[in-house]
C-alpha cells in the first residue's frame, strides 16, 4: 500500500488555514508522516519607476514582513508540533516556492487550501491550482468555504 513519509503544508493565514493545518496533521498522523511547513512571503514588484529611490524601502519592508512571518509561523510551529528545522518561511512567488521546497525536501504529499473560484479569478490561476498542476508529487487542496 502506497503511503505518505513527508507532507509539506503551505499555510497562508487566510481566514481558514488553521482548518487547512487540522487536515495536514491529521493526515500526518495517520500515515505516520513527517510534516514541514512551509509559508511564503510574497516579493514586492520593484518597477522602475523612475521617481527616485525606493529600493530601501521596499527591501526593508520585505524585511520586517519576513521577521513577522517567521513569528507567526514560529507560533504554528509550536501549536502543530513541529520542529523548527521543519518550519520555512521564503520569499518569492508562493507556488514556485512552495513547489521547489517540495522538491528539495522530497516531499511526497503537499496540502494546500482551495477557494471554489470562478470567472476571472480561476483564469488568474489561484495558488492551489498552479501547485496542482505543476508538483511532482500528489496535491491535496482541502476545499474551502468562500469567504
Ligand atoms: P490562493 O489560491 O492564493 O487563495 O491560496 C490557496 C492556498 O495556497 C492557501 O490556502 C495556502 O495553502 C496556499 N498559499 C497561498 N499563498 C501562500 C503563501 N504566501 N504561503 C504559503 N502558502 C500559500
């Protein structure tokens, strides 16, 4: 029987990651896997724009949103029980992120949360759906209720 020995869960802190997170543990535990956590904060676009300096800025933002995430996923860490070699917090783009940890770290299940979008939003592509499509190993997209 196939089984699962590391699960990645990307965890967003939208309104609904904790019930994302219960479904990663649990799924953890049942095959006795280990479980990372990955979260990812997104680059700010640094255009040209031609007006004067704002590259320290932006970098220093980037800066303090990486510290807060790394509380706030420190935290996570805790609650979950997982150790903090396990907890990642990276900058960029969350689904080539999310994807190339999942990779590295030969992850063979990623569990991320799914919104039922329609229209514009599923042409834009949503997060899941990039992972989804593009990981190597199986993408669990727990469903959930639009906000
Ligand atoms: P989205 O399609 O962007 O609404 O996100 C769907 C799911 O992708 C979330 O429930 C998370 O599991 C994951 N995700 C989105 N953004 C991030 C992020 N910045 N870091 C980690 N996971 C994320």
């Amino acid at each position: 029987m196939s089984t699962y020995t590391r699960i990645l869960l990307a965890a967003d802190f939208g309104e609904n990651y904790r019930y994302v997170a219960r479904r990663a543990v649990d799924l953890a535990t049942r095959y006795g896997a280990e479980l990372s956590l990955i979260h990812v904060v997104e680059n700010i676009p640094t255009g040209d724009a031609g007006y004067g300096p704002i590259v320290p800025f932006e970098i220093d933002l980037t800066e303090q949103l990486v510290e807060a995430a790394e509380k706030r996923m420190t935290e996570l860490g805790e609650e979950l029980q997982v150790p903090v070699e396990r907890v990642r917090v990276e900058v960029g783009s969350p689904k080539h992120e999310i994807i190339r940890v999942a990779e590295e770290n030969a992850v063979d299940l990623i569990v991320v949360g799914s919104h039922g979008r329609h229209g514009i939003g599923l042409l834009l592509g949503s997060t899941a759906s990039s992972v989804l499509h593009h990981a190597k190993c199986d993408v669990l997209a727990v469903r959930l209720k639009d906000e």
